[in-house]
C-alpha cells in the first residue's frame, strides 16, 4: 500500500492536488476528483458532477458501469449525490483510471464534464483562476465557491447554538428530574437513618448525573455546576419532605408527646436556619463530590 500512496503523492504533486487526512482532492482534467488509497493495490476514486436523476442517472450508471468492466473496476455507493465515485484494483489502478477517464469523457460531458469544477452547493462553475474551499458534504469532500462556504459556517453556527440551546434544556429538565430522585433517595435514608454518614452523600451525584445524561443534557462545565447544585438541592428537599411527613405522622397519631422533636409547628421549624443548618454538611459534601467526579472531563 505504500508504494500505492507513493504514487498517489506524485500524481497530486503532479495536478497540485491538496491532501486531507489521506485524501487527495483537486482538480484534473478540468473535473474535480478526489483520490484515496484503501487496500494493498486498490484506488478509490470520486468524481463530482451535475448529475441528472430517474433514468437517465441509471443509464449513464450502467454505460460507466461497461467501461469499467473492463478494468477490473467496479462503481462505488457514494452519500454525495452528485458525484460518482469507482474502485480500480490491479498492479497501476492510476494508469487505469486515466485511460478510464479519457474514454468515459463523451458519457461525462453533458452532466458538467465540459463545465470544469462546479461548487457542491450552488453548481455555479469555477471561473479559471478562481480558488475555492474543500468541504465535507455527506461524508465526502467537494469543492465549495467562497459565498457558499461562509453561508455554510453561518449555519452551521446558528445549528450548533441552536443545539447548544435545546441540550441546554433538556440538561435543566435532567438535573431537575435528578434532584427530584435525590429528593426521594435522601429520604428514604433519612428513614432508614443513614443520613448521616458521608457515603450517601458522595453517592448522591452519581444518581444525578445518571439522569441529566440520559436527558440528553450539555457535556461541559454546564453539567458540572447543575450535577453539583442539584445534588445539593436534592439532599437538602429530601430531608424538608421527611420531616414534613413524619411531623404530619407524629402529630397525627397524638406522638408529640413521645417525639419532642416533630411536636412543634411546621411553619415555625420550616423557616428556621437552624432547620437547614442540618442538611448543610451532606449538601456540600454532595457539591463537592459532583465537581471531583466530572472536574477530569472538563479542564
């Protein structure tokens, strides 16, 4: 395969043909085509055009398709759909393509052959002389005039805000639905009485996470800071909702007596400071552990 590449690399020098990850594009024989090695003695090749479609794009398929027979060649399935792309094998898959090219020239013409270098997007031919930029479209890479080019990064700038901003939101529902969970989870532990170690606490932003990710939620630092405060916030909700329920239970059952602690009013224990001072250990603990566990991904 190196002797392939080796060639490959002087044919480009050859036609100043650029090279992208291994990929070598340009132009050659006023077409554009892009060249790529992918086996032993194997040469994949690309040729966009202005295709048309229906059955006329099927006739000029099979017409190639002869002429490629014959060079122990076969067409290839392309995502670009106006370019059409072959695979020469043999001892010189090069000097294949060349004579291939030159006797498929009258079937090319009419669908822009004759035209030169036509713009991927706007099909608007080259004017010679003029320089245009590589892109990737459908996986392949074609030529671009410069209008369309700077049309296609404003888009795809507006797109990535556009996901930014809709990950962004399902990131708030994840951490929301999260610290709902951690709510449930903390109390459940408080009931069980194991609130007060400092495991449940660390383990808290796992749960968190789990959910703001399956939600599909941005992989920044976005995440660390709505991980971090929902798992705070989720510990300290878990524990306002048990006391709530076992004040509610207490006193219902006439315990107050028996459970000083759930006797007093909940409006006055609600909007105490001393109430939440409680929770504030686990909280930070949970904050902390959030940031620790995402903090690698994020520098």
């Amino acid at each position: 395969m190196q002797e392939l590449n080796d060639r490959i690399q002087a044919f480009a020098a050859e036609h100043s043909l650029e090279c992208v990850d291994g990929l070598y594009a340009g132009r050659y024989e006023d077409m554009y085509i892009t060249l790529r090695a992918e086996e032993e003695t194997a040469l994949r090749v690309m040729v966009c055009l202005n295709l048309p479609r229906g059955g006329r794009r099927k006739a000029l398929e099979e017409a190639l398709a002869e002429k490629l027979a014959r060079y122990g060649a076969k067409p290839v399935e392309t995502a670009f759909a106006n370019a059409l792309a072959f695979r020469f094998y043999g001892n010189d898959p090069l000097d294949d393509m060349r004579r291939f090219l030159a006797e498929a020239d009258p079937l090319l013409r009419p669908y822009g052959r004759e035209m030169g270098v036509l713009c991927a997007r706007c099909r608007r031919e080259f004017e010679e002389g003029e320089t245009y930029t590589l892109s990737a479209i459908d996986g392949e890479l074609v030529p671009v005039c410069a209008e369309c080019a700077e049309t296609g990064r404003a888009k795809r700038g507006e797109n990535r805000s556009t996901i930014r901003r809709k990950r962004a939101r399902r990131g708030a529902v994840g951490g929301l639905l999260g610290l709902l969970a951690a709510a449930a989870a903390w109390a459940l532990m408080e009931y069980l009485g194991i609130s007060s170690f400092f495991l449940p606490a660390a383990l808290i932003p796992l749960l968190v996470n789990l959910i703001y990710e399956k939600m599909g939620g941005l992989r920044d630092r976005y995440q660390v800071w709505m991980v971090s405060l929902c798992s705070a916030g989720g510990i300290v909700l878990g524990g306002v909702l048990f006391f709530v329920v076992s004040t509610l239970y207490v006193q219902s059952e006439g315990l107050a007596e028996l459970l000083p602690m759930y006797g007093e009013p909940l409006k006055t224990v609600l909007l105490s400071p001393v109430f939440y001072a409680r929770f504030l250990p686990s909280a930070v603990i949970a904050a902390l552990a959030a940031a620790l566990f995402l903090r690698n991904r994020y520098r």
